[in-house]
C-alpha cells in the first residue's frame, strides 16, 4: 500500500528554493541558520535524530534525486567513509572553515572591505555581484556570503556522493548528521549511568529493608 503523504514529506522543496533565494539575493543565505539550529535542539532537547529521520529537506532531496529520477548509481559508499576517523576528521575540518568564515565576518565588522564572492568547494572563488545588499551592514552581508559557500558546498557534495554511491550517501558523513548522532549518544549515555545510579540506590534501599 502507497503511504499517505505529509507535510514534511515536501521539505525539499524548501531547500530547493533556500538555494535559488540565495541567486536572487545573498541575504537570503542567513535562513540556513535553520538548517544548523533545529537539528541540533532537536537533538539537545529531544535526544533523537527525528530532524534526519523526517524533516530534512536535503536529505529528502538527494533521495527523490537518486530514487526517483535515477541519477545515483546506486552502489554502497566506500567503508572509509563510514569511518568515525573520517566523519568526526571531516567534522573538524568543517568546523574549522567555518570559524575561518566567521573570522572573514568580524574582519569585516572590524572595517576590511566587503568580498562579494561565494568559496565553493573552498577552493573556488565565485564571483557574486548580482544581488542588492547595501541596506545591512557589511558584516552581515560578509556572513551570508560565506555561509551560502558552506551551504553550497554542503550541496556539491552530497550531489557527488548522491551520484556516485547510494542517494543518501552524504548523511554517512554530513557534519550535522555527524554532530546530532554525537549529541544523541552522550545523551544516552549520561541516561544509562543516571538510571544505573537510580538502580543501585533501589537495590540498596531494598536490601536495608530487608525485602
Ligand atoms: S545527515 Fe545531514 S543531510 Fe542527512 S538527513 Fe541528517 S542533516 Fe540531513
């Protein structure tokens, strides 16, 4: 039997038109600040991965790319990348670019010219000169350029790995995914060993009553 479609079922339509928002004007690139924050209180808060599981656009896109139009080989993804050395060394690596960027922002606070390109792979400097952004401050407009190049990198990626392996290749090592399943296990972890204290302390409480 077909299951029933819901709401969150069309996600990536709003990643698709995050990306297209980000042609039109850069300041639109400050709106992937939601694609960082939820996953991660959804973690703190919930200790789930409920955000991968179900309301993530990105993840649903690679896997309607891939499954439905065919575009993935389909084939498993090299072990090497399933390594935790390799998804928490990317973590790194990506949380490092990421100060870099912020660094680039508070140059820019600080009075450095604005750079009006998006960094794609961080390597390449596109330029992106195209869209209306004197009514902020510069800093802000410096943020969401580099923030639309992490985005837009993120993207690339998970589109070559869709490519090449199985559609939702990408989540095997996305920094977000990598990040929330962290947060869910000291959760859990931290649960375990208050239960086990609460056990003990039962116990103790059972024997002294002699029951
Ligand atoms: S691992 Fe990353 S891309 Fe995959 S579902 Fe989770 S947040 Fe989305």
């Amino acid at each position: 039997m077909k299951k029933k479609k819901r709401w969150y079922d069309y996600l990536w339509i709003g990643e698709l038109l995050y990306l297209c928002l980000g042609l039109f004007n850069i300041l639109f690139a400050w709106l992937g600040m939601l694609f960082f924050t939820i996953p991660l209180l959804t973690a703190i808060i919930g200790g789930n991965k409920t955000y991968c599981n179900r309301y993530c656009g990105r993840g649903q896109l690679l896997g309607m790319l891939g499954e439905r139009l065919k575009l993935s080989r389909n084939t498993p993804p090299p072990r090497f990348l399933r390594s935790p050395l390799f998804r928490y060394g990317f973590l790194a690596f990506f949380m490092i670019m990421f100060c870099l960027m912020l660094y680039s922002t508070y140059k820019v606070f600080t009075g450095a010219p604005l750079q009006e390109t998006v960094t794609l792979l961080w390597v390449f400097r596109l330029p992106w000169q195209w869209p209306e952004i004197g009514m902020v401050s510069p800093w802000f407009a410096q943020y969401a350029f580099g923030f639309f190049g992490v985005m837009l990198t993120s993207t690339v990626l998970g589109f070559i790995t869709m490519v090449l392996f199985r559609p939702r290749s990408w989540c095997v090592y996305c920094p977000m995914g990598t990040m929330t399943q962290g947060i869910c296990r000291l959760r859990h972890r931290k649960e375990e060993t208050e239960l086990g204290r609460t056990g003990k302390k039962n116990r103790g409480a059972s024997e002294a009553s002699g029951q």
